[in-house]
C-alpha cells in the first residue's frame, strides 16, 4: 500500500500566507511548516517582546502538531531561526519550559531578519503513529 501526502490545515491557526499548507503529512511523518508568533485570529505579535513571539510561535507548531495526530513528545527535529544570537540563552529556557520533557534534535540558526519583522520562526518534523485528524487532500 503506497503512502499519501496529507495536507493538514487547521482553524486553530490563522490562514497560511502563502502557497503551503500548516503541516504536511506523510504516512507516519509529519513535517510541519514554519511557524511566526501570528495569533490564530491572524493579528501580529512582531511588535511584542521576543518571550511573547518565542511564546506564541511554539504554540503554533504545537497547534499544527496536534492537528496532524501529534504532540510534543512526537517531534524528532526542531529547527529554529532567530535574529540576533544573543537572544539564544532566552530562546532555549523558553523553548524547554514549552516542551518540557521532550528533547527533539534541534537546530538554532541566526539570521539577520525575518517576514512581518519577527524575531523567531520554527519550524519542525515529527512522527506521529496511528489515526489523525489531518485532511487527506492529494492523492
């Protein structure tokens, strides 16, 4: 039986804004898209401290996680990008206290600025077993 691509959209978070879907679905791998610190009503959060965005965009990818069949202890990979490297001791006590006992592999890259002014964007890919609530939308 041959595996089919999932898109996983969901109404807990605001509308893509682009040409992607909040996560992708693939068998028992979900890869989910890069999440900013956008509230699920679609306002922004670039305006706010980085703890608040840290906040708000790990929320997010826990959101698109759940919608695919997921949770925090099924992520295998973290990816993210932050601008200004000093923020990283922040990030990652932020970033523990949110997934707590899991301990994905992980990846924090500076970079010199990001889409809408925001300060943070992860990203990530997990594996989630069993039935999920994802959208079976490309066959």
């Amino acid at each position: 039986m041959r595996a089919h691509v999932n898109l996983v959209t969901t109404n807990e978070l605001a509308p893509p804004g682009g040409h992607y879907s909040h996560a992708v679905r693939f068998g028992d791998l979900v890869f989910v898209s890069g999440q900013l610190g956008i509230r699920p009503n679609g306002s922004h959060t670039a305006h706010l401290p980085f703890e608040d965005q840290v906040r708000q965009a790990l929320e997010n990818l826990l959101t698109a996680l759940r919608s695919a069949g997921g949770t925090a202890a099924d992520v295998l990979k973290v990816s993210a990008y932050i601008v200004d490297v000093e923020r990283w001791p922040r990030f990652n006590a932020l970033y523990a206290e949110v997934m707590g006992n899991a301990r994905p592999a992980r990846t924090v890259v500076p970079v010199a600025q990001l889409h809408y002014g925001y300060l943070i964007e992860v990203d990530a890919i997990a594996v989630c077993r069993g039935d999920s609530r994802q959208q079976d939308l490309l066959r």
